[in-house]
C-alpha cells in the first residue's frame, strides 16, 4: 500500500475491520459483566461485614487448678451464603465470662484482639497454635486424664481448636488407624501383663505411666524393656 497524502484537515475516521466476521464474533462473545449476571454473589469474611441481629453460639466450661471460679467460653459464629451452595460458618467473636477479676485486663484484651481476627476473615486457625505456645512461668497443669497443659491461656487455645474443629475449619487430629491398631495392641498387652485391673478405671491409662514427650499425656509405659506411650503410640526404641 502506498503512501496518502492529505492536504485537508481530518473532520473523522474509522477503523478498519478485517471482515463482517469479525464483527459478528466480536458481538456474540459476551462482555465479563454479562457473563457474571446470572453467577450468585458470594460473600466472604471481611472486617466492613456488619453483624447480624443474631449468631450462633456455643459455650465451654473452663476448669483449672489455678483458679477456684471456672471460665466460661462462648464463641459465636456467622453463616455466610445461607441456603446456597457456598454455605460456610466462620467465627466471629468470642466471649470470656468468670467470676475472677484477677483475669478481667487480659481477659478482654484477648477476647477483643481475637474478635477483630476473626471478623477480618482469613485462615483463622493460626490463632490456635499461638495461643498452644503460650506457657506459665509459675508452671503448667494436668487436666483429668492425665494431658499436661502449659497455661490457662494454651487451654484456650485447645478451646478454640475444637469449636474450628466442629464447624470444619481444622480437620480432627489423631493417631491414624495403623497407630491406633498398635495402640490397642500395647495396651492390651500391658493390661494382660498388669496385675492391677481396676488401673484403667479412671483415666484409662495405668497408675504409675509417665509423661509422653511427644503428646503431653501421662500413658508410657515399659514395654519390653523401652518406654512406650499407650495414647499415641511413641517409643523411644523407634
């Protein structure tokens, strides 16, 4: 093609198409607007998302040894895209009511600063081994059954990790059947070899086990000449 050239002043102009097909693909795709119109609208977690009038809750009771009054954990929960197939409950705040104000400063700190993470969405489950790291400088505790707690503030954590374990945020955690299999078996073996049978009464656990390293629960036992945890399956000899 050749050059053109003009001498008047351009007044208007067109672009040039490569063809009618062109043109009748470039209207038949439609536009990403339309193509969203019919697609639901899918609300996710985020801190501007108001409250509704009501949530639902669930509460736990909290016993420590370090304390005479037991504390009350209430958790509640939005249901985000109700009724469609996005459905999904998520943590929105939480509550911590006791009778001890020796607790009150710490108490609403963390129950507004853990609050603020959950209304701002996100994977939330990060909160619950922060707060499973958190030990006492006076010493920990032993729960009934024998697990060792480093803090009251670790017992909430292990709160937190069984509400976001119920609602399906956390998947269950626990020996997988080959370790439960051997589990059973250990501990059938002791029971046999024991001559205290009322021992597994209380706890399931003999009296005189020891605390297992690995999962903080008073169950190892001798067996066969090596240590050997009876809840997860741990020994020493490998």
């Amino acid at each position: 093609m050749g050059n053109i050239r003009i001498d008047g002043r351009i007044v208007e102009y067109t672009v040039a198409q490569a063809g009618a097909e062109a043109l009748a693909g470039a209207a038949a795709e439609p536009l990403p607007e339309e193509k969203s119109k019919d697609e639901p609208k899918v609300i996710r977690m985020h801190e501007r998302l108001e409250r509704p009038e009501m949530l639902i809750g669930s509460t736990y009771k909290v016993k420590t040894p370090m304390s005479d009054h037991a504390m009350y954990v209430t958790i509640n929960d939005i249901v985000l895209n109700e009724g469609t197939e996005h459905e999904k409950r998520r943590p929105f705040e939480i509550f911590i009511n006791s009778k001890n104000l020796d607790h009150y400063q710490w108490i609403v700190a963390l129950t507004r600063i853990m609050s603020a993470v959950f209304r701002k969405g996100g994977d939330v489950a990060f909160l619950v081994d922060e707060l499973k790291a958190v030990f006492d400088p006076r010493g920990g505790y032993f729960q009934p059954g024998g697990t060792f707690v480093p803090s009251i503030i670790a017992e909430l954590g292990q709160v937190v990790e069984k509400h976001l374990t119920r609602i399906g945020l956390l998947k269950p955690v626990g020996p997988s059947e080959e370790q439960q299999k051997f589990i059973d078996e250990k501990r059938a073996e002791f029971a046999a070899q024991s001559s205290q049978r009322d021992a597994f009464a209380e706890t399931s656990y003999p009296k005189g086990a020891q605390l297992c390293g690995k999962c903080s629960v008073v169950a190892a036992v001798m067996l066969d000449g090596c240590l050997t945890c009876l809840n997860c399956g741990y020994s020493k000899c490998g």
